[in-house]
C-alpha cells in the first residue's frame, strides 16, 4: 500500500536515528533516497547500507543551517535523479537543556534557524518545481514538545509548534498544485538525539509509567508513518501534524 518506486526522497538529518529509519525504509518501499546530514563519512555509511539490502540511494552532506549548503543539496538531487517527490525535514537541534531565561541570543538564532528557517528554505527551493510537476509530499518531523509547556525544552517546543503552523500554511498555499504538507509529532523515541532522556533509568521509568503503551518509540515506528505520508495512500491528507507517542499526551499521568 505504501509504494514508493520511482520517487525520489530527500530526507535531512539521515545518518542517524528518525532520519535514517525514514531513509531506510523508503528505500525498501522503492524510493531513490538522498541521505544527508553533515558528515560525508556517516551519510556515505547509510547509503551502502541501503545498495547492500537492494535499495537506491545517494549521499549529499549539508548543514541544513547555510541557505547555500540547502542549494547545493537540492541542486545535487536533481543532478542524479532530475526530481524531487518526497522532501523530509527532519534535522533538527536543542543545544540547550533549561528554562528559557537562560538561553542566549545565540542559541536562540540557532534553534529557531535550524529548525525553522532552514525548513522555511528548503520548501521553498523545492515545492515550485513539484508543482511544476503537479504532485509532491512534504513531511516535517515535529514533536510533542510544541503541545505543552516545557520547563527544559521551551524554546525548542516552540519551534516544533512554529513547523506545524508552517505545513498547515504549505498546504494551502501549495494544495492547488496537488502537494501536501504535514507534520508528525513523535514522542520519547529511542535516538541519539534523545539519548539523555531515555538512558537514564529514573526519567525512562517515568516515562513509560505515564505513556499508555508502557514504553518508548523506536524510529522504525516514526519512518514507518513517514512512508506513509509520502505514498498515495495518504493522498487525501494534508496540513495534519500527527502524534506518535503511545498515547503519552492524552494519558492521566496520575
């Protein structure tokens, strides 16, 4: 149901964790994916990872912080495939664990433009040219963290609930050219990136005492909604932000 053959996805932030999930398993639904995070080395071990099992895929390093690094990685994805179908904003940033009146304007610059700007730019390079082609699914990695206030992560919870706003307006803007844009909300998912939060046994056992499913995500469970999203079985749905969270913010923590 969730075919992909012939696509081409480009997904950032795909060495690792949620990202690579989602690069792995587009691949095996048929898609031609670009993997890029900043490293050369670690892009490049994804990809042999993907041919090994049979898939398609090239390595194109960015730092997705730099307009002319998104350039380079849109104009290089063209180069090899001549198109871009699925585009997966999913790299992202929190350099700082703490209340807001701590941060400093240079943390602040840098949540708000790597999670933000550079999806506001890269949508912009590339969406024109998917409605030239009349078609293209943007997918945005979000987070729970934009639902409630956050005492540690407020500012980059503001900054995930600024992306959601950012694809319901992607999807009016660009819906007439037969693009949709939406936005996945994960909860605690076992990655580097929230590795702090998941090793310590104490805030695991918190966690899973007050997510219904008594446990945390796996970024398979992340890639396998991305797949979906991307495919034409999710041809009816746009401008959502969907929770994947075991059920963590409807449960009664008590």
């Amino acid at each position: 149901m969730f075919e992909l053959t012939d696509k081409v996805a480009l997904i950032t932030g795909s060495s690792r964790g949620i990202g690579r999930a989602i690069a792995e398993t587009m691949a095996r639904q048929g898609a031609k994916v670009v993997v890029s995070s900043r490293k050369q080395e670690a892009c490049d071990a994804v990809v042999a990872e993907i041919q090994a099992a049979g898939g398609e895929a090239i390595a194109v390093p960015c730092n997705i912080g730099r307009k002319e690094d998104l350039e380079t990685l849109v104009a290089a994805t063209r180069r090899a495939y001549g198109k871009i179908d699925v585009l997966v904003c999913n790299a992202a940033t929190n350099p700082v664990f703490g209340p807001m009146h701590e941060v400093s304007d240079e943390a602040y610059d840098k949540i708000m433009t790597t999670n933000v700007k550079s999806a506001f730019w890269l949508c912009n390079m590339v969406a024109p040219q998917m409605a030239e082609r009349s078609g293209g699914s943007i997918i945005v990695i979000s987070s729970i963290a934009s639902m409630y206030g956050n005492r540690k992560l407020g500012l980059y919870g503001i900054s995930k609930a600024a992306e959601q706003q950012f694809v319901r307006n992607l999807a009016v803007e660009w819906g007439g050219h037969n693009i949709r844009a939406n936005a996945i909300a994960p909860g605690l998912v076992r990655t580097d990136f929230a590795r702090a939060l998941w090793e310590d046994p104490k805030r695991l056992a918190i966690m899973e005492a007050i997510t219904p499913l008594k446990r945390i995500g796996e970024p398979v469970e992340i890639a396998a909604l991305a797949t979906f999203l991307a495919s034409d079985s999710a041809s009816f749905i746009t401008g959502q932000t969907i929770v994947a969270d075991g059920g963590r913010t409807i449960g009664d923590p008590s």
